[in-house]
C-alpha cells in the first residue's frame, strides 16, 4: 500500500489547509448562521458540539474522502467481522465482540465467539453475585470488604478509571483498590490499610507474566500467608484474570477461581472483558451490563453511520486535520468532571501505545506524524495550571471538553459555577481578544497610556484555538461505555488513515528486555553487559551507594 500522504486526497487537504490557515472560527459562524446547529450530532447518549473547529463543510468533505481513500469503512466491516486486522500478532480485534449485547455470531477461525464470552459473563455474574451478597467468605469465614486489583496497563488503567468514574454507584461496604507499580510503595501503602482476611486480590494480567503484577502478587500472597498462615487460605483469597490457565495455576492460584479471555481483546482494551472483574465487584454486574450496553450502541452507530455523521469517525479526522495539517503535536482531553480524573491516563495508553507507530501496517516508515501526545486533567484544576499555555501559547492544541448536565454530587451552586468554566473556557479559547480589544479595555477602566501600551499584548489572546465539547446528561455507566467506546473508534479510525497497526505494542519491549539484563547486574552487583557510558556509570554509582 502506498503512503497516504500520496494520495491526491491528502494533497487536497494540504491545499485546503493553506487555504484556511490564516481563517477565523468566528468569521466561519458569522458567514453561517446554521453552522452551531450543522455541525452537532447526538449519539448513545452523547452530544457532540464540533461547530469551534478550524474546518468548513469543505474540510469534512475532503476528509471524508480522505477517510474513503484508505478504506476506512471496509477496515471497519473488517473488525467488525473478526478478520486479523491485527497483522503483525496475526489476530483479529474483537473488543466490540465484548460488548455484543445483539449476540450477533462474530466467528474467529470458523467458530462464533460470542457463547465464550457469555459463558465467561455468566461466570463473572455468578462470582460478583456471592462477593456482593456475602455468600463468598474469606478463609477465616469473614465477609470481603476489599478487593485489590494488581495489573498493569491495561489491565490496571480501565478498570480504574471506570471505577473512579462511577463511584457514585459503590457501596461503602465493598471497596476497590488498584496496584499496578512495582514500586513496593505502592502495594505496601495499600495494604496497610487492609484486613488479609476479608481482602481478595484480583491478579489481572492477560499474560500472566508481566514482572510488575508477578512481582506484587507474589508479595500479597506472602502478605496474606503471613497472616493467615495456611496455603489453603490462598484460593479463598486470590483469583485471576488472564488468557494464560497454565501460568495462573502455576502461580497457586485455583484454575476454578480464573476468569479468561482471549487474545483477540488487546490489553489497552480489555476492560470489557473479565479484566472488568474489579468494575463488576464495586458496581454491581448489572451495572456492568449497562457500561456494555452504552459501548454496543456506539459500536452500532459506528458501524453503520456514513462517515459524515459518524461521530467517532469525524473526531478521529479531526485529529488527523490538525496532526497532520495544521502541525499540532498534542491533543488535550478535558473533562468538567472530577470523576472521570483517571481519563486522560486512560486514554494515554489507549491512544499513545495505539497509533505512536513510525512504520505502517507493512513496514514502511511513515512520512507524516502519527499518534499526538495525549494529555489532560479535570477542568477546573487545569484551568489553574496549564490552560495558559493553550491560550497564549505558541503551539496549536486541540482540545475535547467532557461535561454532564446534571452532576452526581449538585451541591448548592457547585454544577452551574463548574459548567460556566466549561462554556467559558471553549468560547474565549475560540473567540481570543484583540490587541485593539485588550487596549480598549486598559483605558477605559483608567490605566496610563504607556502602561496600557505595554499590557495590551499581554493580555491579548490569539483565540482560534479548536476544541470539541461533548456533553452528556450524566455520567452513568451507559454513557460511559459510549464515551470510552468512541474514543476507542476515533483511535482506530486515526490508525487506518494513517496505515498503521493500532493493536501492537512491540515499542515496549527493548526496555523490558534491558530491564531484565541490568536486573541480574544490580542482584550481583556485577556489570556484564555492554553498556553505553552513561548508563554503566549510572549503575556502578547505584550499585556502590547501596553497598555503602
Ligand atoms: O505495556 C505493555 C503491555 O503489554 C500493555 O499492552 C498491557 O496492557 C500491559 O503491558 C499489561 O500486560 P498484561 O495484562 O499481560 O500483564
């Protein structure tokens, strides 16, 4: 396959933007009346605002052909279908087979996945059902009051953030903790808090071989037989979530007390899957259910929308228009809800070790950037820290901001001040103001002349800055699976335009391999590696002060 940025499509994007670079959002809306309400669309629960955009209906019409170009519509049939989309580990990409609530048959090497993974449901229904009732003891016969998920990366981040983003629907009775750094501050901190004999751990790894959830499971299991002094203690207290039966019984852990899936869910997507276990346990299974629900009905639109009204699919171009056009090289997600804190981190696995790819599906180096940096806090913490480089900044960064209608938590005037941010934010980082504005406003509350002089391009705002708003009528676990699963889909369509493999992750692996070399040399205290001149001596000063 040739490069896209060949294409005559890309080239008439690169026209276009020379066309509008200098444009104004603003002289866009005052040329159409009809462009806020053209240029908006509600899907699953979700409404999309993408009118403050630097674009014109001839940029989503170029991009869409952009999108027609490299088949991206085909690719999603392909998906959809279970073909191994996945080129370089030969699976398919069945994360949407997940949250199939149609049981539509999707067939693998000739066999429908769909009664696996009910079966697996059914499992997790039956599990959370006696931890959440009691009917599940501890070894010593005591109610599970504490769950900790130990995982990593995808097997640690969805489920984490799921669980923050819906608090609202935990019980006080039942908490969830997760442990995902190797660093023993991590698990220790945790665990000091708990009680062994009504804690249950989750050993989430879809490998089962991932040295920082091994490492902390090995630890909590030693934390628990310390306390309650009897192995059998372990399969009352431990069960896992993996693709890996022999590595999980290998470890002590019952193979009746594994929940699997299958190595067509990738990691960074597996949150539907068993490795939504800890969600499932705060949450309630039908609860669950309902986050699954909310993700299908986007897969559905997805799926079936022509691309001019798909909204994953239009956000997904949009980051390429300014990716690859209009030379952004980030991408902020700002979410006006507290709990939805953990979305950013989410999406930076989800996104960053999705598309930060440098060769295409076929091996050949791109010539064009791929996946942005992704980043974000809640608003209005962000606000107060790094919203000023957005506004006067010299770099362009397109923005998502999330907000609900109604708040779990309407605290007196709280929602309508958190909300007015939202609002104002996304206008004055359209709108700007001029110097000639900024000046005015100097004089006429009074200050010098050399002074206004001096403090009206510091006060100017270059405005024209892009950004979405996304807006639900609260955060429940139907609009939260939307919400995950459209950004799952704007990721995969910026994948296809781009030619790139979205479902490997081989750029993790040279640090590991090292990782594991350098290992042994700190245990010995011996250097047997060839190492570069800096990191050999980074290590012999590490090995000494320890020594000392
Ligand atoms: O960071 C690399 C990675 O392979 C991720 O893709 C994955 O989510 C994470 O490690 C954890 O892997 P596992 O679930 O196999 O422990």
């Amino acid at each position: 396959m040739s490069l896209v940025n060949h294409t005559p499509q890309w080239q008439a994007l690169q026209q276009h933007w020379d066309e509008l670079r200098t444009a104004r959002i603003t002289d866009f809306f005052a040329a159409d009346p009809q462009r806020a309400t053209a240029m908006r669309l509600s899907v699953a629960g979700l409404y999309l605002d993408y009118s403050k955009n630097l674009i014109t209906p001839t940029t989503l019409k170029l991009l869409a052909a952009l999108a027609d170009a490299v088949d991206l519509s085909g690719w999603t049939q392909r998906m959809f279908n279970g073909a191994a989309i996945n080129n370089t580990e030969d699976r398919a990409v069945l994360h949407i087979a997940l949250r199939n609530r149609s049981n539509r048959p999707i067939v693998v090497d000739g066999a429908d996945v769909m009664p696996l993974i009910n079966q697996v449901l059914a499992r997790m229904e039956h599990f959370v059902g006696r931890v959440r009732t009691g009917d599940w003891l501890g070894h010593t016969g005591r109610r599970i009051s504490d769950v900790v998920n130990i995982g990593i990366g995808g097997s640690n981040l969805g489920p984490k953030m799921v669980c923050a983003a819906l608090a609202p629907y935990q019980r006080d009775d039942l908490r969830v903790h997760f442990v995902s750094n190797i660093d023993g501050t991590h698990l220790v901190e945790t665990l000091a808090r708990l009680n062994p004999e009504t804690t249950l751990f989750i050993v989430a790894s879809k490998t089962f071989t991932t040295q920082e959830t091994m490492t902390n499971a090995t630890s909590a299991r030693a934390w628990l037989l310390a306390a309650l002094g009897d192995q059998t203690a372990v399969a009352r207290h431990f069960v896992a979530v993996s693709t890996n039966a022999e590595r999980v019984t290998a470890f002590g852990i019952d193979p009746n007390n594994m929940f699997g899936f299958w190595d067509w869910v990738g990691g960074r997507y597996s949150l539907w899957s068993a490795i939504g276990l800890p969600i499932a346990l705060a949450v309630g299974f039908d609860r669950f259910v309902e986050l699954l629900e909310g993700a299908h009905a986007m897969d559905e639109h997805f799926r079936t929308a022509d691309i001019a009204h798909n909204m994953p699919a239009l956000l997904g171009l949009l980051g390429v228009w300014y990716a690859n056009f209009a030379g952004a090289r980030t991408h902020a997600v700002l979410p006006y809800d507290q709990s939805l804190r953990f979305l950013a981190a989410y999406l930076q696995q989800g996104d960053m070790e999705s598309n930060g790819k440098r060769v295409t599906r076929d091996g050949v180096a791109v010539e064009y950037s791929t996946g942005p940096v992704v980043w974000g806090e809640p608003g209005t913490d962000g606000q107060h820290a790094f919203y000023q480089l957005i506004h006067q900044g010299t770099q362009l960064i397109p923005a998502d901001f999330i907000g609900a209608i109604h708040s779990h938590n309407e605290l007196r005037d709280h929602h309508p001040k958190f909300m007015a941010n939202f609002f104002a934010q996304t206008e004055a980082l359209m709108r700007g103001r001029t110097t000639a504005e900024a000046l005015a406003e100097l004089q006429a509350s009074g200050v010098a002349e050399a002074q206004a002089q001096l403090l009206a391009p510091h006060r100017t705002f270059p405005g024209n800055r892009p950004t979405n708003s996304i807006l639900m009528q609260r955060l429940t676990p139907q609009t939260l699976g939307a919400l995950i699963a459209l950004y799952e889909h704007r990721i995969f369509t910026q994948g296809i335009i781009w030619g790139v493999n979205s479902f490997d992750q081989w750029g993790v692996e040279l640090g590991k391999q090292l990782a594991s070399v350098i290992l042994d040399e700190l245990q010995t205290g011996k250097l047997t590696a060839p190492h570069d001149p800096s990191t050999r001596a980074l290590l012999e000063y590490f090995i000494q002060q320890r020594r000392a």
